[in-house]
C-alpha cells in the first residue's frame, strides 16, 4: 500500500429512496441545511444516474461498479428473495480491506453475500435515529485512528424510505433521541412533482416523507460534525447520494427519469467549493474514482480474482469542471439495467440515455409492469386509481404506465417528462436503430443474458454456433408468423460467439 492511499479515508453516505428532494437541486420548500452545506463545500453533479431504481441492485452497483447483469444482484436481498451477488465478483469494501483499510458499513445493508461484500465492521440495522447511527460512526473512526489505519465507511440510511408495516408512514411516530427533531411541515407546503398526480392522498404522504427527509439530513449534519471533531476533514473524501428516486409510482423501481437521475455530492480537500458540473456520471463510476481517490490503480482486483473488467470510469479527474466536456474527453451518455425488483416484479429493461435521448429496450414487453408492494399499498396510488378517468400518473396515462411497449425513445429536450415515443415514428427510425445498435453493443460486451433475437437469449445460445442456429432477425418472437422461412436470419459468429452474423 502506498503512502498516499494510507492517508485516505472514504465517507459513502446513502439515502433510501430520496431522488432529487434536496433543497441544493432545486427543491426550496424541502429543509435540508446540512445537505445543501455539503454541497457549498463540493461538487453537485446534476446528471448523476443509477443503473437500476431498485435498493439492492442500485447498492451493488456502486459497490461493485458493476451493472446487475453483471454482478448478479437481479433483484432485492430480503428473506422472501435472497437475491445475491455472484460469488467470484469484486467489491469496493473488498479491494479496500485487502489493501489494508478498515471497512465498514452501519445502517442498511442489502445486499450480500458477506464474502463478497466483506466489510471487516457490519453493524447493520434497521434504526432511523440517525443521533445513533451519527454516534456509532464517530467510534468507528475512532477505532481507524487507534489502530493507524486508513479507513471505509459506508452509512446506509434507512430515511427516507417507507415504512412498510404502514400504508402511508415513513417512521415519524417513533420517538428518537433528543437531537433528532420533527419537521413542521403542512399539506399546502410540500411541492408535488410534475411526474405525479397532486391528490391530497399524496400531500399527505409527502408531509410525512419531507420529515424523513429533513430526519435523514440531520444524520448527514451530525455525521459530519463528527468527522470534523476527529480532525478528519482534509483527508477524507465525502459522497453522498441516494440509490434510486422517491418512493411512488411512475419513479421507483423505474427507468424513467425521476427513478434514475439522483443527487451526488462530492467533497474532496483542495477543491473549489460550491461547484456544479453537468457532465453525466454513472453509479458504476463511483467504485474507480474511490480507488482513484486512495492512490489505488482504478482497475485493481482483488486477489485470484475472475470477476468481470468494470467499464465505469473515475471521475476524480473531472470533479472541478463547471462546464460540458466535448465527447472526445469524456463520455457523454450511460446505460441502465433492471430485471427484478421484488421477486414477482419481474420487467427486465435496458436503457440508454445520451444528453438528449433516452432508449428503452422492454424486455417483457408483453407482461403488465409489475407494482412494487409498498407502492401498490400507498395512500397516494389509492388515491390515483380511483380519479374520474382517464387516470393519470402526472402526464403519463396509468394504462400508459402499466402496459408499455417494446421499444421507447424519448427527446428529453423537448420531453423530460417521456410522455410521447418516437419510436414508432417514421422521421426517427434511423436514430432509433443507432441507438438500438448501440445498446446491443453494450448488452454484448457485458455478456447480459437478456441480449434477445426473437425474444431468446443469444448469450445462452451461443453453445449452438457450432451447429449453424440461424435465428429471424427480430427483437421478439412472432407468433403470428414464427416461421424461419422467408425472414432475415442472423447466425452467431463462430469465431466470436459474442457477434452475429447476417
């Protein structure tokens, strides 16, 4: 280990569920003064996007820098799934602690299994009393100090997620410590997103989650502060985000917008405070700029390792830009990745987002979107479906959200809301067939086992090379012609089982 990753630390703090209800992204009526502290002393990246709008795989991702194809956390960690990451993949907490770190996560974990993410302190815990979670960190950087090791803190707040034993409750009646206070806030006070439908269902359930919010936002203050008592300022690098947008329909567990553009703040000593750089960033560039961060090769793996090369980048290079790099210096658009979100929700979709389009590639077209339960079960659904019709999610027809098609193509420009598909339109076939092909490139390249020709997988049916399978050209199966007979065939390419052939 070099002198220089020695003297690093890591903060990673993770919101549950926020999206971009901070008061530093443009959001005043929402009080986060520690949030927006932080922000004045870094950078505020505001085109940041997770690959999947779902807890554990978008926590795998930035601890892996891996997308979950990939990784193979398809879905949630919980009792009832037990989705995992596969065995033989390389983590941040791992390549760390090999590297003589202490590592340590405290809050919500999520994901597993612990030999993979080998965090060497695991204090998990479902608690929302962020005085104690602030507390337990402080001992932990402590024990780094006692020790005279470099150190990895993960915190994994539980704010401002829901509570799932209610219908509409974020954990506000619980009583906390004493430095943890509730905010006052009133139904006429809360801003309604334009993506959801303004019920008075949902202001009631957005009181409550402004108080998650403004409970979580005090945790990161006192965090903090505790970092600076210990003298930890200026050798500790501070990021803060959230793993997927707010917890309601037509966000969560979606690859829509306001599911996947999410806060990330960055504080490192010596740069420039109160920064804003619009260049895009992904979550799989988190795990590289730590390494970068530390003095650690940004390609590092553990030892004996086989897990897959990460194409995320660090960018620790460009955290001082205030203005949009050209493409030749850094890549202006990102792919997402989502296939489960509870066990029963499966949808896989692919995604590509450049600065001005955004491609959906619908897997599973044909089956309904599946409702996350604590989604289905809120206040503000109920009070959306039972609207005079048509029913509306904001913009977005509800029949519109549940039953989508194979393809969608969106100009955020002019449509942020991705309300109207231009994939159907004859003026932009040829753009969507460039960006077809270029997320098929990427689907090849990291060997995603839902890269479909006639709606089956060619990574699983490359074992057939050999033996000259021809398949129909087309994205999915056609059962009104599912002859193989006068349609255009593609055969996977005997030399290079990841390509076809015409």
């Amino acid at each position: 280990m070099t002198s220089l990753s020695s003297e690093k630390n890591i903060l990673l703090l993770l919101a549950d569920d926020l999206g971009k209800y901070v008061g530093c992204y443009g959001c005043p009526s929402i009080k986060t003064p520690h949030l927006d502290r932080l922000a004045s002393q870094g950078v505020r990246f505001t085109s940041a996007f997770a690959s999947t709008a779902s807890c554990s795989g978008s926590r795998s991702t930035v601890y892996t820098g891996l997308h979950t194809h990939e990784n193979g956390q398809y879905g949630l960690r919980m009792h009832r799934t037990h989705f995992q990451t596969f065995e033989h993949v390389d983590s941040l907490p791992k390549l760390l602690r090999e590297r003589g770190y202490l590592t340590v996560i405290g809050g919500k974990l999520h994901v597993g299994p612990p030999n993979v993410y080998s965090w060497e302190v695991v204090e998990e815990s479902e608690t929302r009393d962020v005085a104690w979670v602030a507390d337990r960190c402080e001992s932990f950087v402590q024990q780094a100090r006692s020790e005279s090791k470099p150190w990895y803190l993960t915190v994994g707040f539980i704010d401002p997620h829901r509570d799932v034993t209610t219908r509409g409750g974020f954990g506000n009646q619980k009583t906390y410590d004493k430095r943890v206070s509730l905010l006052d806030v009133r139904p006429e006070d809360v801003e309604i997103p334009s993506w959801l439908s303004d019920l008075p269902e949902t202001r009631k359930e957005f009181v409550e989650y402004y108080q998650a919010i403004h409970r979580m936002d005090a945790g990161v203050g006192m965090i903090l502060d505790a970092l600076a008592r210990q003298g930890m300022t200026e050798n500790t690098m501070v990021i803060f985000t959230s793993d997927n947008g707010p917890p309601f329909v037509n966000s969560k567990t979606t690859l829509y917008e306001a599911g996947m553009n999410l806060p990330l703040i960055v504080r490192t000593p010596g740069l420039k405070p109160g920064l804003e750089n619009p260049n895009m960033v992904s979550f799989i560039d988190i795990l590289p700029s730590c390494l970068e961060w530390t003095g650690i090769d940004t390609a590092a793996r553990t030892r004996n390792s086989s897990s897959p090369p990460r194409l995320g980048r660090s960018f620790f290079p460009i955290l001082g830009e205030t203005t949009l790099l050209d493409e030749s210096k850094w890549q202006h658009h990102i792919f997402g990745s989502h296939t489960f979100h509870e066990l029963q929700n499966y949808w896989p979709t692919r995604v590509l987002r450049t600065r001005k389009y955004k491609y959906h590639r619908n897997l599973a077209w044909r089956l309904d979107f599946p409702f996350a339960t604590d989604l289905y079960a809120s206040l503000t659904f109920e009070g959306i479906r039972n609207t005079d019709g048509p029913v509306m999610i904001g913009g977005r027809q509800l029949k519109d959200y549940i039953f989508r098609p194979a393809e969608e193509l969106y100009d955020l420009d002019e449509d942020p809301q991705e309300l109207h598909n231009l994939a159907p339109e004859a003026g932009h076939r040829d753009l969507l067939l460039e960006l077809r092909r270029k997320l098929e490139d990427w689907q090849r390249q990291t060997k995603d086992l839902w890269w479909n020709r006639d709606g089956v997988s060619l990574t699983m049916l490359a074992r057939y090379a050999k033996d000259g399978l021809a398949i129909p050209d087309r994205l999915d199966f056609d059962v009104e012609n599912p002859s193989t007979r006068g349609v255009r065939l593609v055969q996977l390419d005997l030399e290079d089982h990841s390509r076809v052939k015409s």
